[in-house]
C-alpha cells in the first residue's frame, strides 16, 4: 500500500519535472527567437547607421570641395584687384613725376 503511494508520488513528480522541463524548454525557444529577433534589430540599426553616416561624409566631401573652388574663385579675385590696384598706383605716380615738372614749369611762368 505504502509502495503504491509512494508510486503515485514519484509518478506525480515526475509529472510536475516534466512539466517545468517543457515550460523551460518552451521558454529557451521563446529567448532563442527573441535573441536572433534583436540581433537581427541591432544588425539593421548599424546598416542604417553605417548608411548615414556615407552619406554625411559624402556631403562633407561636397562641401569641402565647394569650400575649396570658392577659396581658389576668391584667389583670383584678390589677385587681379591686386594688379589692378598696383596698377593704379604706378599710373598715378607716373602720372606725378611726369606732370610734376611740367606743373613746376608752368607756376614759374605764370606766378
């Protein structure tokens, strides 16, 4: 009588160890999607990020370049105010050594 009992105890155990193996088996399988659900996540989030970011260095790429055929524009720029601006300079004083004397000559004359 007692062995039938402690029979239907152990088989009862048994039951309820099976019962915990599958509900953690269940559970296991559960994580293991969850797991490759997130890694999966993850992988797509770098990509998007790894894609920004080409973008971001392809429009710093631009704009360097940009930056740079203004810096070479203005170059040339300064450069033929700069001759202009010499230019000028030796005119007028070209302009003052020669006219000087005949200016000298003239006040003789006339003052």
């Amino acid at each position: 009588h007692y062995t039938y009992i402690a029979m239907d105890e152990q088989q009862h155990r048994m039951i309820i160890l099976e019962h915990r193996m599958d509900t953690a088996e269940e559970q296991n399988r559960y994580l293991n999607k969850e797991l490759v659900r997130s890694r999966l996540e993850v992988r797509d989030a770098i990509a998007r990020l790894d894609q920004r970011i080409d973008r971001l260095s392809e429009r710093m790429e631009t704009r360097a370049d940009q930056l740079t055929q203004n810096m070479l524009e203005l170059s040339t720029e300064i450069r033929k105010t700069h001759r202009w601006m010499i230019g000028v300079a030796v005119s007028v004083t070209s302009i003052i050594v020669l006219l000087h004397p005949i200016a000298m000559k003239l006040a003789d004359r006339f003052f």
